[in-house]
C-alpha cells in the first residue's frame, strides 16, 4: 500500500480518489485527517498536500538528549537504525518527546545516519524540576535533569515566597523553539537544600510519578476489596487443598506469586499461583486507566508508589497468608531432566500456607537455623524439592545458551527521616533463584500457550545487540585478547565470554559491559524473541499487581479459560496492543531511571560522611579524563587525570589505559587500587576519589 502511495496528495484529491460524496462523510474524514496528522501518522507539506512520513524520509521515534546537547531518535520501526541529531537540529525538541526526524543521508559516525527534527508530535513533560536562579537579567530555574538542556524562564511570583537555590516544580508554559528558550511558571516549592525527604520528593516530581491516588480511584478500589464469595469459588478449580507458599524480601507486602510443588513418578509438578487481579480491576474503569498511566510500581528505596492502591495491592490481590485469594494458576508436569510434559493453565482459588521470606529459606535449606527448622519442619521436603527442579531449569536454559549476570544488588538502609545508614551488598540465595526459575518457567508456559492461541497480547522482548554496540565493546574485550562476532552473535557468544573471565579480576567489569552492550528489553506484540534468556516465546504474567503487561495478559488468558473470547474482542485488541506497548516500556524505563536516581542519590548522601577516609576499590572502566572506582559496598566514584600527579598520564584507545609518560605506570581495567574519598557533591551525585 506504501509503495503506491507515490505521491502526496491534496484534500480535494484524497475525497475523490476515497469517492467521498455526502457532507457527513466529508466532515468525519476530515476529523479522522486531522487526528492521523496530529499523530503523525500522515504529514503535511507545505503545498497543502498530505502524504506518509516513510514515502517522504521522515522517521517517528522518541528523542533521547544527551547533556552534551545532541540527541539520539530511537526509531518506531525497531529494524531502523538510530538517528544522530546535532543540536542545531533539534528545533526545541525536549528529552523524550515523540518527534518526527526528516532523515538526511549522510552519517554521523559512518554508522547511524544524521537528521533534523521538523516537528515534535508529543511532549512527553509538562513540568520540570529545578533550581530556582535569579540573575541580574534574567530569571530562571535550571532543570536537575541535564538532559533536560533549555533553562525556563519564569516571572518572579508574588504568591510563593523562592529564594535562590530552591528547589521549585514548574509548569511549562511555552515550549522551546529553535530560536528560544521555554517559558514556565512555579507552582510549588519543594524546599531548601539539605531538607530530610527533599531528594524523594525531588525525584517524585522530576521523574513525572504519581505519589497519590485520586479520590475517584480509592473509592473504587474500596468498594472492589471485598472477600471471596462462594460463588466466585464455586465457577473455579479448588486448589485450596494444596500445600503453597509465598517466597520474597521480608519487606513485601504486594504478594503476587505462590509456588507448590510435588515429585510424580518420573519428574515434578511445579504449580506457579499469580493473584487474579483481573477479577478486581475492571477494563476501562478509572482503576484501569489510574494503573495503565502509571504503568508499573516504583521502588523508592524505603517508599514505594504503587501500581494499584493499597487496598489492593496489600489486601485482597496480595496472596497474603491464611486466606482465600483468587489466582490464575499455571501447572507444569516436567521430567526429571526438566522437560515439559504438560501443562494446564485455569482460574483458581489458593489457600497460602505460610508466607516466606528468602533470608528463612535461605537457612533452612542451608540447616543453619535449628529453631527455625522445627518451626517450618512440614515445609522442608517442598523447599528441598524446590532448589531441586530449580537446578535442573537454570542448567537447562544454560545448555540453550540463557545467560545469567549475578550481580549483587544494592541494599541501603535508611534511619527514620530516610537517611543512609549503611549501603551493602545483596546477594541473591538458592531461595531467590528458586522463584526467578519458576517465575520464567510460568512466564514461558504462558507466553508459548498465547503464541498458538493467536492471542493478542504483549511479549516481553529482548532483541540482540546491534552492531554498532558490539563493535564498542569489542574494543574493550580486545584489550584481554577477546573478541564477539557481530553477524553471528548470540547468547551462546555472550555465554562463551562470561565463561573465558570467570574468575578473572576482571570480570565483573567485564560482564557489566557485556550487559551494557544490549538492548533494553521491551513490551511488544509480536513474539520475537528473548536473546538473554535464549527464549522463543516470553512474556511478563508472573507480577500483575505491579506491572501492567502482565495485568494486560491475565485478561486475555481470563478471556480465552472462560470462553468469551470473540474475533471482535481479538481485533479490538489487536488495534491497541502496540500503544500499550510503547506506554508500558516508556514508563518502566522512567521507573528504572528514578530508582537509579535515588540510589546514586543516597550512595552519595551516604559517603559524605567518610571524606578524608581511606578504601580498597577496583577500576571499574578507563577514559582520558580519569579512572572510574568501585568500592565493595558497589559505591563507584572518580578519580579524575589531573589528580594523579606522579606522571603524565595519556589515554590509550588501543588497551583502554592510562599509562604514565615517563614511567609507563598504567592503569587499567580490572586493577585494584588504594583510594581515599575527597569530594562529594550530593546534587550531582558525584564521588570524587584520589589514589594513595
């Protein structure tokens, strides 16, 4: 259809070629004209004519800024390749704006071709957070985020009261334009520098979150909390006989998975049990559209903004211990080599046994803990069996080429006005890795199950690296004398690499380049594929209360399990499937980016109080300007060139060095050194260090 859209066309020529006669014809076309053009979905030339932005070398995607001033489009079309936009060329585009990029053929970097923004279809802020600066010329607020470039010009307020250095949300009033900068008006005060609780609120608000339900949607979600009614039990399978349990941190409280297990005669009966929040949250209902809009939870250190109100996400969805909860349960038969006989997938009722936390499965299964062993003494056998088929799932998918980057997290623990007391590691245990098996094993079962069914719904899809990534981290592994294939990459290839480091001082730098050198994993309809876990068919069904796509899939596995669904339903939902999509991915990487935030945030906070101390850290990358630390607690800080005064040290590109001019001291990736902590900047969240 594209290719015969050879030519732009004129309004009178489009309501004759689509032999539009009456005038309510004409007036729904023209409504329908003038929405496809908004989205740009159709573009309008200058002569008046319409036509489609592919015929025209246009290309729609979202613009991502660098503080350095030049933005990147990631194209809609995931096959395209990334566009380079000087900032010459940016024409007031914003950080994440949805833009329409008119492609110019020369490249950039001899790979990813140069454009130019013509329009922006969507602003993706309406407000920004920031520092209020009040020049002798000019008053401001310079945005925290430094990929937000334009400083917004304010007027003085005469109703709050701001003083310089504030911190101060502000409503865009008029956006930026080639030739001038944004225009904005403060509508609160956040408070002063230094403030307990300032930093999360700051966050809150620069990463657009929403803190607060409104009235309309707690209402709702009160009156949709009520207990399971007999009749409700009645219509779904009873498994309330079976022996399950709930397994997270000992913090949780949205408990939205439960596992059981059972040996059968050549194998296991895994069941994976997710809180039926379907049944609760209703289609189109304003807890629906709340939930969609914030499109999952977000982690805040000691806070957490939910998907769903707490009425839900704490009561009634949550599978809380010692109650009827309403579940869609996936039920896998697997042989002991953990090959999946069958399946069954239904709407049921669960009762949880007990509600676990990993650090007591942990040691029970370690038999580190004699009192807590009597106490769960019916349970150990389960547990036992668990870590079992566990095993032999991870093993499984390590044989396929699935790839597993254990790296610890960080935990911060915070005193009662949120500030940082101590910053650990958090290893992951044989009781953490037993729900991650199991949570892919449901998640596969589902995806594949939905894949035959023809269903519309969202993948969850993880593409593999392109070749301009590949070809970067290819010049750092050719310094340990490793090297990736980019035309026959795939996880096998990543596989290989984690296996030639392992145990190597280098490799937790090396496999956190690795990791980098990917693509973010994203929401999608079609299944194509998981490169890191070397999976054909996944999908997210295992975190309803938390994740919107999987709220999206339960719906449709409801559907299909109690037969309404219809081939008007499936087109309606096809039609939608891949907005959904693009909204769920756009909010999760705005979650991720405000945990990010917050944790460098609180790092900083935390090692403020240590300057002038001394630390035991390892390079964890090399560029000209410095050397970049990590200490054990995973704090990662500077040590900037000019601070180390034995020598003149000179970047190598070929090894990815500092080596010393005289002496031919060098430093390099994978080295440890002895630092000492001499600046920290809280706002910027930097961590500056010098070598002993």
């Amino acid at each position: 259809m594209c290719r015969e859209s050879y030519r732009p066309l004129s309004y009178g020529e489009l309501i004759q070629a689509l032999a539009i006669e009456s005038g309510e014809e004409e007036i729904r076309f023209s409504k329908e004209l003038g929405r496809l053009e908004k989205q740009g979905e159709i573009v309008k030339t200058r002569k008046n004519k319409y036509g489609l932005p592919e015929m025209m070398n246009l290309v729609k995607g979202i613009i991502s800024i660098s503080q350095r001033g030049y933005g990147i489009l990631k194209p809609d079309d995931v096959n395209a390749p990334e566009i380079f936009v000087f900032g010459k060329n940016l024409n007031g585009a914003m950080h994440q704006d949805r833009v329409m990029v008119r492609r110019q053929e020369k490249a950039f970097d001899g790979q990813r071709p140069e454009g130019e923004v013509i329009r922006v279809i969507k602003r993706a802020s309406r407000e920004l957070v920031g520092t209020f600066e009040r020049g002798r010329s000019s008053v401001q607020v310079i945005p925290d985020d430094s990929r937000q470039i334009y400083p917004i010009n304010v007027k003085a307020s005469s109703k709050l009261k701001v003083k310089n250095g504030d911190k101060v949300l502000v409503s865009i009033t008029a956006y930026p334009d080639k030739n001038k900068y944004p225009e904005g008006k403060i509508t609160e005060v956040l408070g002063r520098k230094g403030q307990p609780g300032l930093d999360v609120q700051v966050v809150i608000r620069k990463h657009s979150l929403k803190a607060f339900f409104p009235e309309a949607v707690i209402n709702e979600a009160q009156a949709a909390a009520v207990p399971v009614s007999s009749e409700e039990k009645a219509q779904r399978r009873d498994l309330t006989g079976i022996r399950m349990v709930t397994m997270d941190g000992a913090d949780a409280k949205d408990l939205d998975d439960a596992v059981s297990i059972s040996r059968t005669a050549d194998g296991y009966r895994l069941g994976v049990h997710i809180a039926d929040v379907s049944h609760y949250v209703k289609e189109k209902s304003k807890l629906d559209k709340e939930a969609f809009e914030r499109g999952t939870s977000v982690y805040l250190i000691d806070k957490v903004l939910p998907m769903l109100p707490p009425e839900l996400s704490n009561d009634i969805c949550s599978l809380n211990a010692g109650v009827d909860r309403l579940a869609l349960s996936c039920i896998v038969d697997l042989d002991s080599k953990g090959n999946i006989k069958n399946y069954d997938l239904c709407k049921s009722v669960i009762h949880i046994d007990e509600r676990m936390t990993y650090d007591d499965v942990n040691k029970l299964l370690n038999e580190s803990d004699p009192e807590l062993k009597k106490r769960y003494d019916y349970l150990l056998e389960d547990f036992r069996i668990m870590k079992e088929l566990a095993d032999i799932l991870r093993e499984k998918r390590k044989v396929r080429g699935a790839l597993d980057f254990d790296f610890p997290e960080t935990k911060v623990i915070v005193d009662e006005n949120s500030f940082p007391v101590e910053i650990k590691k958090a290893e992951r245990g044989a009781a953490e890795m037993i729900i991650e098996d199991f949570m892919i094993c449901a998640n596969e079962v589902v995806a594949e199950h939905m894949y035959w069914a023809q269903l519309p719904i969202l993948y969850r899809v993880h593409q593999k690296p392109d070749e301009d990534a590949l070809d970067k981290l290819n010049q750092v592994l050719g310094v340990f004398g490793l090297k990736i294939n980019g035309r026959a990459v795939d996880p096998k290839t990543y596989q290989k690499i984690l296996a030639q480091i392992k145990g190597r001082p280098e490799e937790p730098m090396i496999a956190m380049m690795l990791l980098r050198s990917m693509k973010h994993a994203s929401y999608m309809p079609e299944a194509l594929g998981h490169f890191g876990l070397a999976s054909k068919y996944y999908c997210h069904f295992t975190s309803p209360i938390r994740r919107y796509p999987d709220l999206i899939v339960h719906r449709v596995l409801s559907e299909l399990l109690d037969g309404s669904m219809n081939a008007g339903r499936r087109s309606k939902l096809e039609k939608n499937m891949a907005a959904a999509g693009q909204h769920c991915s756009m909010q999760e990487i705005k979650a991720e980016e405000a945990e990010r935030e917050l944790m460098d945030i609180k790092k900083a906070q935390y090692m403020a109080g240590f300057i002038g101390d001394e630390f035991e850290a390892r390079i964890v990358s090399v560029h000209p300007f410095g050397l970049f630390v990590q200490l054990d607690n995973t704090v990662e800080g500077l040590i900037h060139v000019s601070s180390i005064t034995d020598d003149y040290y000179e970047f190598n590109e070929r090894d990815h060095t500092l080596r010393g001019r005289h002496s031919g001291q060098k430093f390099a990736i994978g080295d440890p050194v002895r630092v000492q902590l001499i600046r920290v900047d809280v706002d910027e969240a930097r961590i500056d260090f010098e070598l002993i």
